[in-house]
C-alpha cells in the first residue's frame, strides 16, 4: 500500500511511519524541516512543504492508496487541525484518494457515543481546559463527517510513550480505558488501513 502521512515528525506520525516501513508499505510525507526526520528508508519519501498548502498536499497524495494523518494540535494556531483537514478534504474529495484516516481525540464528541459516567466527565475536563483545541479537534469531526470522503477518526484516551503492544481495546460507544501508547495508536491506524473495518467511524481507543 502506499501511504501519505502528515504530522510525521510528532511523537505519534514518527511511530506511523517506522511501524508502516516496517510492514513493507511505501510513504510519502509532508513536513516543514525535513532535518526533523531522521528515517532514511528506499521506500519512504520526504517532501518539504505546508500542509495547509493545497499545492502542497496535491504533490504529497498523488498516486496514494490513503492519507493519515497525525497533525496535532498548534500552540501559535489553535485552528490548526481543522485548517490542515479542510485543505486535505477539498483535495481529496476532487483528486482522491477518498480514504483518510487521521488522530483525534477521546473528548470529541460523534452522533451515536454511549460514553459512560468516566468518559463523561473526561470529556467536560478536556473541554475545560483545552477548549480552543478541543473545539477545534470537534469542528474537524464534524466538517468530515458532511463530506464524502471515506474517513475514520480514532479518538485515543490519553497518549504515553512506550514500544508497541498490540493490547489495546476499540469502542465506537465509550472509552474503553484511560490511556494508550502512541505507538499502538499507529498499530490500530495500519491495521484500519488494511481491513477497514470502520469506515465514517470514530472508535475510541485504549489500553
């Protein structure tokens, strides 16, 4: 499969693209510093540019299977998640591919969620004190899922470091856990890729 990856220099886009490398896949990636990247593999390519450029990720798409993405959120630019996927989704939608599949997060909130008293009270936490993020992360939700796109967000409970484990539980109703290692994250991102099992899905995931 051929894969492009945005965010591929954060903590969680470095794990997508080792762990897709590593499982035979070509990548193509979008990001500012390539100096940021220190993988060098004969299947991985390195494009400089802005993600919120269209020019930019019409280069970065062509000839794709899908598009990942791992662009967090912008300290400098609170919108910058929701810029970055209404660049993304206007290509898409008139060059393809269609399939896109991107990180969000558990305190956003999807038409059908069965969360819980824990993830309840989680979600207005998040929402208190990340507001500006979390409501952007939600306007990018919500923008998908008017679109025609064939997207997946994944909503992971809080984010650790550590090696991939492979143990890790999926909901489309409620958190099923408080944490989730990044590196998982990517597992379940590649592994979604493959068997699409949730298409204009958010599922929750967790430890």
């Amino acid at each position: 499969m051929r894969i492009a990856v945005l965010g591929a220099s954060g903590r969680t886009g470095r794990q997508l693209v080792s762990q897709a490398l590593a499982e035979g896949h070509e990548v193509r990636v979008l990001v500012r510093r390539p100096e940021a990247l220190s993988d060098s593999h004969p299947r991985l390519t390195v494009l400089t540019g802005d993600a919120e450029d269209p020019t930019h990720i019409r280069e970065l798409v062509r000839g794709v299977d899908a598009v990942v993405s791992a662009v967090g959120p912008d300290r400098d630019d609170p919108q910058a998640c929701s810029h970055v996927s209404g660049v993304v989704r206007e290509v898409l939608e008139a060059e393809g591919p269609r399939r896109y599949v991107y990180v969000s997060g558990s305190h956003v909130d999807m038409p059908g969620d069965a969360k819980d008293f824990i993830g309840r009270l989680a979600t207005r936490v998040g929402r208190l004190f990340g507001g500006r993020i979390v409501a952007d992360k939600q306007r990018e939700l919500d923008a998908l899922r008017a679109s025609s796109l064939d997207w997946t967000a994944v909503r992971p409970s809080q984010l650790t470091q550590g090696p991939k484990t492979g143990r890790y539980r999926v909901s489309t109703l409620t958190p099923p856990g408080a944490f989730v290692a990044r590196a998982d994250v990517a597992d379940f991102i590649l592994k979604e890729l493959q068997e699409h099992r949730h298409g204009r899905q958010a599922p929750f995931i967790a430890r």
